[in-house]
C-alpha cells in the first residue's frame, strides 16, 4: 500500500505529458492540492443538498437540488481526474467525464432558466418577515374576534336562558336548533319533545279563537302551534298576536317576533322567533273593553237621566210641583206674551186673580197633608172649567191665576161665576169630615192701554183684596177708580202693619211686637254629636185680632212695597240684640240661620250694616248661618258672590236655601265659598216615588261633599223621608216630621208666649 502511495503522490514518479507545470514539484503539488480540494468539495455539497431536500419537504423546486448535485458531482470528479492524469494519462476518461458534465451543466442551466421567474415570485427573508408580521397581526386579530365571539356567545347564551321571553333558533331547513326554557315552561313541553314534532305532518293547524273550543279533541303531539315557519318562509320577519294550546290543554295569547339573521355578506343563517305570554294583558284589555261598554251603557243610561233631569228641572222651574200648575214666574212670562199681542194683534185678554176663602181652616185643622190635597182637588176643579187655550197658574199658597185669552171683560165676568160657583158646590171630605171652602176672585181686563204685567198683577191683587173685604165668596171687577182707591186702602194697610211692626221693635215689652220670632230645628243626621245646635229663624206677624198671619201672606206685599229689606234689616238687628244678652259661652252653643231676600242681597249697603251690627253687639259672627236662595245667587251672582265672601271673611256661615232648583247653573255655584246646601224641599219630598228625585239628591250630596260642604234636607214630613235622606248620606234635616217651629227660646224662657205655628 505504500508503494502505491508513493507511486502516486511522489513527484519522481510523475509522468511527462501534456501538463508539465515546468515539471516543478511544487507548483505541481499546488495543482494537486488545489484539484483535490475542489473535488472533496464539490461532492460534500451534493451531499449536504440530498440531506436538506430530504428533510424538507415542503422545499420548492426539488428536482432543481438533485439536478445541481449531479451537476456538482461531475465537476468535482472533473478536478480528481486533473490529479488522476498526472500519473496516469487517462485522457479519454477525462474527456469522456468532462463531456458528462457538459451534458449536466446544459441540462442543469435548460432545467433552471424557466424556474428562475418561479424563483424570483418566491418572496424574499424582508418579504417573509413582513408577512410574517401581518399574520401575527391577523392571527392577533382573529385571536381577539374568537374571544369577542366567545364572550358574545356567552353572553347570548346567559340572555338565552335566563331571559323570560320564549326564544326559539330555527335553521333554514325548519328545524329546530335550540329552545329556551321560558319557551318550554310557557308552552309545558320539554325541549326534546317540541325539537322531535315534524313541521309538515305532526302541528295541527288551528284557525283560532273559534276551533279552540274544540281543543280536548286534538293529540297532544299536535298543540303546538308555535311553528308556523311558512310565514317566514314567505317573509323574513313578521310581528303578529297568536293564540297557542299548550300541552296542558290551555289556550295562551303570545305576541309574536320572527326574522331572518344574516351574516356580514348577507348569507342566511338562521331564523330567531320571539314568544311573549301576553294572556293577562289581553283578558285584562278584554275586561277594560267590556268595562268600556258598560261604562257606554252607564253614561247612555246616565245621559238619558241627565236628560230627564233636565227636563224635570225646566218643568220644575215653570211649575208647581203640588199641583202641576204653571208658577208666578211663568205666568208672568204667559202675561207679558198676552200682553205684547194686545199692541201688536189688538188683542184683548181677561186675568182672574183667585183666593181660596176658609183654606186656613182646613190646613190648621188637619195638618198640611189635608191642605196639599185640598189644592190638588181644587186644580182639577179649576182646570175642568177653563179653555185649553187659557192658562191657569197657581200664584203662591192658596192664590190661583187665569189668563183667559182673546176674552172680554164681560166674557170673563162669566167665567169668573162659573169658577165661583163650582167652588161653592165643591164639598172638600178629610177622614170623614166635610169642609167647605170660597173663593174671592178679582177680574181685570187687559188690553193696549194697559201699561206692563206690573201693573196687571197689582191691580188684580188688589181687586181679590176688595172682593175679600166685600165679604169673601165674590167676584171684584176691576174698576180704574175704584181699584186705585182698593189699590191705595190696601198699600196702606200693608205699608202700616209693617211699619208699626218694625218702629215697635224698640218697645219695653218685646213680647208685644207685631213681629214674632219663631225657631226651627235642624237635626243632624249622622251618629256625631253637633258641636252646635242647629236653628233656622222664622218671620210671623200678629194682626190686630191677634191671629198669626203667616209669611207667604206679608212677605210678598212686602217686596213689592219694597219693604222686604227693611224687614230683613228688622231680623238681623233683634237676633243679634238676642245674643247680645247671651255669654260668648251660651253664644257657641248655637247656630242661628238668618234669611236674606234677594233686595238685601243686591243691597250694597247691607254689608256697612252688618259691619255696624257686629260693632254694636259683639257677637261670635260664628253663631250667625245667613241663608240666601239659589235662585236669589244665580240672578245676582256678582252681588251675591260679593256679599257671601264678605260674610265669610268676617266668620259667618253662609247656606244657600232651595238647592237643586238652579242645579244647571251647578259650574258657577260650585265656586261660592259656602257651607250648607239646604236642597229644595219639594225635591225631598219626591223621594219616596221619584227616582230622578233621588238621583238628583244623590248628586248634589255627592257634589257638596267634594266641595266639603254640609247638606240639609228641608220639608222632612213623615219618617219615612228622614229614613230615605239619611240613607243618602244627607248630613242634616229639618220639617215637619221632626220638629215644627215654636217660639224662639233664650236662656231657657220663651221670649214669645204664643200658641200658634206656622212654617
């Protein structure tokens, strides 16, 4: 082996030939050296090529490696061959090797040139790196969109089931994906059961309400009625009220919410319906429906009483509710129409003025029950007698008028005999006991020369008043000079008793006066004790024979001699004298009620002279209830409105009398600052039989205790009445039936020593 060794490496060995390197050993051996090198690394290249390529896979171009290292193979086996030929001149192995890798090279370069446009769209290490960044910023990206994702999941799963709405996923092919328990509690199906039911061949389809009555007959597998997934086959969302039959059996109203979800490119996903119970809602607007069509009936029923009311009003204040007559305030209306169409029409017209002689006797004697049926028979006497086209009117007490149209005095005067004689045969019969009555009657004549209604009724009272002085049971016939003598006796006979009436005011004997005071009691009606007792002042005056005459006989003389105030003036001024002489002790232990006339009312100077009253005697103005009428407040409401927040800024009470005549004008009376309702008693005496009676008390009741104002039934007759008022609710009452006026009483003693009564 080592001869071979230095046979080949030993320069004295080398063979002369072609590449002598000027057979310099060294440069020779720099040849050597340099060649075998080269070859040693170009096969360790090839090597380290099939290595990598091997361990790579996913290299591109593989085929371009191996290429390269039998290309780098034949180069170095080229370089060996260089040493080789020193030794040994192997020339046409050299050239054959050389000529093998010129093949490769060629082939190598043909194979490479159309993979270098492949090779250069490979992207650089600065291409990569940047790449590579973005993906980590894509991958951070979609990192955080993943958890947002989860944490919306979770969020949509924690609103999914907890929330109390009914949620039901559906995907596009109609199944079910998930179903909330709200859903499965609401409909009693658990979520297995409702996802298992077929769309197509298991759901009953239920044209509700009417098939619902039918429900026990259908399969329990077929009540659910939720899926009705055509409608969002056809539409993508819809919004509409359902009824469904749950698997127990029971019909549920839902109000339901489907549509359609798409992703960010607008693909479907899946549908999303929504189901609220919303049973008690619809039975609670049912019942508000049926509760709206009964309050429709009510006020259609309310309306129609309203309505009757009304009209029972307006009747009322042109009537006389006892006898159903016209009253003094339309038959004035009727005389002034009468009298206008003598101008214009030359018309002439007849008014009788009618007094029942010996009324007093029957009213006296068997009570006022006796005296209304009296005038209730003596109407229908009266009417049967009189044209259709004449009107009749009952004026006040026992007092009757009769227009008799396009009628002359002589004409009258006939009727005026028929109506006197009827009377005369008229036989009254009260529990067995007959009574006979008259009547005085004075006849006028009315015609273009008569100057207004004033004048007419003047002149008719005045000739009544003569036929009574000429003996009662008679016909006066209006004569102009003979009435205005009867018209100026009775003035002054009028004018005089008042007068000497009030001027004795001031006399030692308080008793003696002409004026008498009587009291009446009103009673609470509730369980509380009063802190006061109640007590309204009544007016009589005392004729010369010592016979009461009662109010309704002076009172209206009075006002039409405009008298009436002085009157009140005359009331006002004793009562407080009354108290005056009473401890402020004794004082709070009543309340006095004092009427006011609709003179004094629109007296300005009424209140300077209550003021001076108040100065003078020193009473509790509490122990004072002014009473004023309603139709008094509604005719002069600013005068009366003045004076009531007069009263009660210096501590009176203040009642407004007769409530419920002028209930239509109830908007401006709500606003009057007053205590009492007194309401109209002809209105409480209708309670018994009359509903709109009762209903009209009711409401002014109801309305003054909203107001926080006291009410008091007046003309209480019988107990039967006081049982209805109390029943209602009506805080106090006074009449009749619970006491009659009697003589005032101070400090335990009469001031009046008198036996009659009258109200």
């Amino acid at each position: 082996m080592q001869e071979i060794f230095k046979t080949l490496l030993l320069s004295e060995n080398f063979v002369p030939h072609g590449h002598c390197y000027l057979w310099n050993p060294g440069l020779v051996w720099l040849h050597v050296l340099s060649d075998g090198l080269t070859g040693l690394a170009y096969y360790s290249i090839p090597l380290m090529l099939i290595y990598l390529a091997n361990k790579r896979y996913d290299l591109p171009f593989k085929r371009i490696f191996f290429l390269f290292g039998a290309f780098i193979v034949t180069c170095g086996t080229t370089h060996l061959l260089e040493v080789w030929t020193l030794w040994h001149p192997t020339y046409l192995l050299s050239g054959g090797v050389k000529a093998l890798t010129a093949l490769v090279s060629i082939y190598t370069a043909l194979e490479l040139y159309p993979l270098i446009p492949q090779i250069l769209a490979v992207p650089s290490a600065a291409q990569l790196e940047a790449a590579n960044q973005k993906l980590a910023a894509e991958i951070v990206e979609k990192q955080q969109a993943e958890a947002t994702l989860k944490q919306r999941e979770a969020h949509f799963r924690s609103l999914f089931e907890g929330i109390s709405l009914g949620i039901e996923i559906i995907d596009l092919a109609g199944r079910t994906i998930a179903i909330n328990p709200a859903l499965q509690k609401m409909l009693g199906y658990g979520e297995k059961e409702l996802t298992t039911f077929d769309f197509t061949e298991n759901i009953a389809s239920i044209n509700l309400p009417n098939e619902a009555e039918n429900s026990e007959s259908i399969p329990p597998e077929k009540r659910y009625l939720l899926r009705n997934r055509q409608t969002l086959i056809d539409s993508e969302s819809y919004q509409k009220e359902k009824r469904y039959l749950c698997k127990n059996g029971q019909m549920i109203w839902c109000q339901v919410h489907a549509y359609l979800v798409r992703d960010d490119q607008g693909r479907p996903q899946f549908y999303i319906r929504m189901v609220e119970d919303i049973t008690e809602r619809k039975q609670a607007v049912m019942e508000l429906q049926q509760y709206q069509s009964r309050l429709e009936d009510l006020i259609g029923e309310r309306t129609a009483l309203l309505t009757q009311v009304n009209q029972q009003l307006s009747w009322e204040a042109s009537h006389d509710a006892l006898t159903e007559l016209i009253n003094r305030q339309e038959f004035r209306k009727r005389l002034e129409e009468g009298l206008a169409t003598t101008k214009t029409q030359n018309q002439q017209h007849a008014m009788c003025y009618l007094d029942l002689d010996k009324f007093k006797i029957v009213n006296d004697t068997c009570g006022h029950a006796a005296g209304d049926e009296l005038l209730r028979q003596v109407t229908n006497l009266l009417q049967k007698q009189v044209r259709q086209s004449d009107v009749l009117a009952r004026l006040g007490g026992d007092e009757f008028g009769l227009l008799l149209h396009n009628c002359s005095i002589k004409q009258g005067q006939a009727v005026a005999q028929s109506l006197l004689d009827s009377i005369r045969e008229f036989r009254f019969i009260w529990n067995n006991q007959p009574f006979i009555i008259g009547v005085s009657i004075g006849l006028v004549t009315i015609n273009a020369e008569t100057k207004s209604i004033e004048s007419v009724m003047n002149m008719a009272d005045a000739a009544c008043y003569q036929a009574k002085n000429n003996g009662r049971n008679c016909i006066y016939t209006y004569e102009p000079n003979k009435v205005e003598t009867a018209q100026t006796t009775l003035a002054e006979q009028w004018l005089n008793k008042i007068n000497q009436a009030i001027s004795a005011k001031k006399t030692d004997k308080l008793a003696n006066n002409q004026f008498r005071l009587y009291s009446q009691q009103i009673f609470p009606l509730n369980s509380q004790q009063p802190q006061r007792e109640f007590r309204e002042i009544l007016l009589r005056l005392v004729d010369e024979n010592g016979e009461i005459i009662p109010p309704m006989a002076f009172l209206p003389a009075a006002e039409r001699y405009d008298l009436i105030t002085t009157i009140d003036r005359w009331v006002i001024d004793t009562v407080f004298g009354i108290l005056h002489q009473q401890s402020q002790e004794e004082q709070s232990r009543y309340l006095y009620a004092i009427n006011l006339s609709a003179s004094s009312v629109k007296d300005e100077r009424l209140i300077d002279f209550l003021k001076a009253q108040l100065d003078t005697y020193q009473i509790l103005p509490e122990s004072i209830c002014f009473e004023i009428s309603e139709t008094v407040v509604i005719s002069q409401l600013n005068f009366a409105t003045n004076l009531i927040e007069s009263l009660k800024y210096w501590g009176f009470k203040v009642a407004l009398d007769d409530f419920g005549i002028g209930v239509s004008s109830l908007n401006c009376l709500k606003q009057i600052p007053v205590d009492y309702w007194k309401i109209n008693g002809n209105l409480v005496q209708q309670v018994k039989d009359d509903l709109v009676a009762c209903e009209m008390i009711n409401m002014i009741n109801r309305i003054a205790h909203i107001l926080d104002i006291k009410t008091i039934a007046k003309f209480v007759t019988d107990n039967s009445i006081l049982l209805k008022v109390k029943e209602m609710g009506v805080d106090e009452a006074q009449g009749y039936g619970i006491a009659a006026p009697r003589p005032l009483v101070v400090n335990s003693q009469l001031i009046y020593e008198i036996i009659g009564m009258e109200e």
